[in-house]
C-alpha cells in the first residue's frame, strides 16, 4: 500500500497540467515554456482539452544545441497511458523567436508563427 501511495504522489509530481507549469526545472524552462503556454491558440485549446479531463502539458522535448540552435517544444495531452503531441515548436535560444512545427502533415520544415496564424486564419 505504501508503494501504491508513494507512487502516486511521484506520479503526480512528473506530469504537470500546462496551467500549473509556474516553476520549470531551469533557466531555459522558465523563459521557454511559459513562451508557449502564454500564445492565444495554446490558452484556447487548453480550456477545451481541460474541459475533457486532458489539459495539455507542455515540456521541452530536446535543449538547444542537442540538434540545432532551437528549443524543441511539445504540447501535449496525457491519456493515460502516453503522451500525445498535439503541436511542436522550436524556440530559437538567443532570440526567442518562435516557429511551428507541422508534424501532421509529415512537413518537418519550421513554420514562422505569425504565417502559421495566417494559414489557420488566427490573427
């Protein structure tokens, strides 16, 4: 019993609701991931993933310098067994200049945001 209820809490204390990321582990999370959890279409889906008991969590997936010059960025929801990434971002580390990565349609090439709002018709 005792190991069910240490688990729980360890459980617990890994996965973190998008809403309740206010103290990243370190520098780089603390200015990246509030970034992401901040933009308008991330806020909207959010509430609505929420709504269904799956608020979305949202981690750096690899640090700058481990491929490139980028924070990778997931957003994703928990579904009881894994994660599931519904959108993926690179943030550049000295600028902070935020792109989107279309996984879904199999194009890996960044998206700058504001022309990925366009194309989605967000303003």
């Amino acid at each position: 019993m005792k190991f069910l209820i240490s688990f729980a809490f360890l459980f617990i204390g890994i996965v973190i609701p998008a809403g309740s990321q206010d103290l990243p582990a370190n520098k780089t999370e603390r200015k990246v991931v509030p970034l992401i959890t901040n933009l308008p279409e991330i806020i909207v889906d959010n509430k609505y993933m929420s709504k269904r008991g799956r608020p979305y969590l949202i981690y750096i997936e690899n640090q700058a310098g481990d491929l490139d010059n980028c924070n990778h960025v997931a957003v994703s929801e928990y579904n009881g067994v894994n994660l599931v990434p519904h959108h993926r971002f690179l943030v550049e580390a000295k600028t902070y200049r935020i792109y989107y990565v279309d996984f879904w349609n199999d194009d890996f090439k960044p998206i700058p945001l504001n022309v990925w709002r366009k194309s989605k018709g967000f303003k």
